[in-house]
C-alpha cells in the first residue's frame, strides 16, 4: 500500500533517507506511519550486522566445540617435514660419493654457528636438497633424507634421489628472502615450503618422490 504525505509518496521519502545505508546492506525494512505525528519510522536490519552476528556465533560455537582442535593442529605441526638445504663442495663430497653404498653418510664438519644450528633442528625425515657449490658447480642435484638427528657434531643423511635436471643458482636468483641468497656462506640453510616446491618444479622433480 502506497501511503501519501504532503502530496509525496512515503516510497520516495524512505528512498531518501535510507540511500546513505546502501542496496546492499539493506535487508528488512519496515515502517510505521505514525498518524499523531505523521512522522514515519524506520528499522533497518542491515545485511552486514546479521553477517557479523551469524560469523561470531559459529566462531564461537566452533571455540567451544574444539578446543582440543588446537592441540592437534600443533601436534601435526610438530610432526610435518621441515626442508633444509646442504652445501658441499663436488671435489670433497659429491652427489655420485653420496648414492653410493647405499646412500647414508655422516654430515659433519660444519663449524659456523647458525648453520650448526639449523643441523640440530633437524628431525629424523626432514629432507634436505643436496647443493653442489663451487665456482663451476653451484646447483641443486639431489634430495637426502635426515636419517639420524643431532647427536654433538653431526647429522646422518640418506640419498633419495637425483634431481631430474640439476637446478642451477641463477635460476633461484628472484626467490626472495631464500637464505640461500641471504646468507650464502652459510652451508645449511631452510627452505621454505613454497620455494621447494618451486625448485622441484624446475627440475622436474627428483628421483624416489612419488609425488612427481
């Protein structure tokens, strides 16, 4: 029903004073024309407030119903691979000196204080590209395995597989925030998540990854 006012329609009048709230979040509106005062009341349940309402409810009720979600997640946390690198040079110790007799070697040697530390923060699975550096080398050619963690001096790691095709360091070279560009006397440095599946993806995988 159209109500008249003063010769306007009250349809045109609401149009005007609630065009400031917006289509969007305009939901319910009601009014009321008051005949005493002929002054029209409005109630506006915006789509916005019962949005924010209906987010805080579930957030709560899902606060209460996993509270021990949180626990889990960081469990899970706790148990994901991490992802390292490892520098060394091909004369020294090579991708071929590493896969052979069956792969484990014994990482030690690594004397600088941070990189020392990234060894000890290695648990047993984590997998580490494996890095020839050196003036004519410098690229990634293998992926170990953490077979046994920190025990005062080093790390035992396990060959997995040889890079499908070497990655080379100019290609890393727009990887921002990659220690490996940040901090390149560092022997080993993490990787993070992102940035090995990037690498991965540039040389087509590694050989023993069954997911590529």
């Amino acid at each position: 029903m159209l109500v008249m006012e003063g010769g306007r329609s009250v349809s045109g009048r609401v149009k005007q004073e609630v065009g400031g709230v917006g289509k969007k979040h305009l939901s319910i509106a009601n009014s009321l024309f008051d005949r005493g005062t002929r002054k029209l009341k409005l109630e506006i349940l915006s789509e916005e407030k019962v949005g924010l309402e209906r987010r805080e409810e579930i957030w709560e009720k899902s606060e209460k119903r996993g509270m021990g979600k949180t626990e889990k997640e960081k469990e899970k946390e706790k148990e994901k691979k991490q992802m390292y690198l490892l520098k060394t040079e091909p004369s020294e110790w090579s991708w071929e000196d590493q896969a052979a007799n069956g792969g484990i070697s014994n990482w030690d040697g690594v004397k600088n204080k941070q990189a020392q530390k990234y060894l000890k923060s290695m648990s047993i699975g984590d997998l580490c590209f494996f890095y020839h550096s050196g003036p004519k080398a410098r690229r990634i050619v293998g992926v170990v395995s953490v077979v046994r963690e920190w025990d005062g001096d080093a790390v035992d790691v396990k060959a997995v597989g040889e890079m499908r095709r070497p990655v080379d360091l100019k290609e890393m070279k727009h990887f921002k925030g990659f220690a490996l560009l940040r901090q390149p006397r560092l022997s080993v440095v993490p990787v993070p998540d992102l940035i090995w599946d990037q690498i991965c993806l540039l040389g087509g995988g590694y050989h023993g990854d069954s997911s590529s």
